[in-house]
C-alpha cells in the first residue's frame, strides 16, 4: 500500500498543437478509441481510451522542445506495430542497449515530437531490428 492509497494512474496528459493532426495520428494511425471530453471543456483536445486508461491530449498554441519524458503502450505483437507505424512514416528506434528480459520495446515520436514507447512479449529472440542503442534517438 502506498501513503496516499492511489489505485492506479487515471489518465496521462500530452501537449499538442494540432488536434486534427493529432487524432490522424492516435486515432488513425495507432487506432485508438476516442472517447467524449466533459462538455465544460472550453480549450482544444481529444481524449483516448485505453484499458481503463485515459490519454488526454491537450491543445496549447507551441510545442515543447523534444525531451526523453514519455508514456509506454503495452501492444499484443510488438513487431506489427512498428510496421504499421513505419508504413505511416514515423520513425521507429529500436531500443536493445537497455534489454527487459522477456519484452520487445520501441520508441517513436508524435506528430508534436512527444515521445512514445510501445512493449509487447519477446517472442522472437532471432528477429533483428532497425535503429538500436546509444544512438537511439526517437
């Protein structure tokens, strides 16, 4: 138990610039399930469900900086996702330098530059990827 009895983390809460721009990447290209925004909202942004899970996306009028900070989506096969998110045009990194036994992870950057790892299981332990270790990038 924990000092404060936090159950589990609600929602996650990223800058955007660009709604349409945005939901074209979350909600077409990884195909998330946007759901309503509370109507009191008067400022720009979208909302996804994942799990029990919210991502907020919220609408500033400047992008921050790209920073090493990020969010992490848990995905059934780790290797499809990155072909999908590849085939859309974002850069994949593959990130091996730090290796979670039993997992596959990657790291890829919205259309804002906020940084997004996706893990899935580590079933092909012969299978090479692209961009790996200090050099990572994304």
């Amino acid at each position: 138990m924990n000092a404060i009895g936090a159950k589990r983390i609600d929602h996650v809460a990223i800058d955007i610039t660009d709604v349409a721009r945005s939901k074209a990447f979350y909600g077409g290209v990884l195909g998330l399930k946007e759901i309503a925004r509370p109507t009191s909202f008067t400022f720009g942004g979208a909302w996804y469900e994942i799990g029990p899970e919210v991502l907020h996306l919220v609408s500033r009028p400047e992008s921050i900086p790209p920073a090493p900070h990020h969010f992490c989506l848990w995905v059934d096969d780790v290797r499809a996702a990155a072909r999908v998110i590849e085939a859309a045009g974002y850069a994949v990194a593959w990130d091996t330098r730090y290796k979670i036994p039993g997992i596959d992870r990657f790291f890829t950057r919205d259309p804002d530059g906020n940084r997004v790892e996706f893990q899935g299981r580590d079933d092909t332990a012969n299978e090479s990827h692209g961009s790996t270790g200090p050099g990572l990038t994304v």
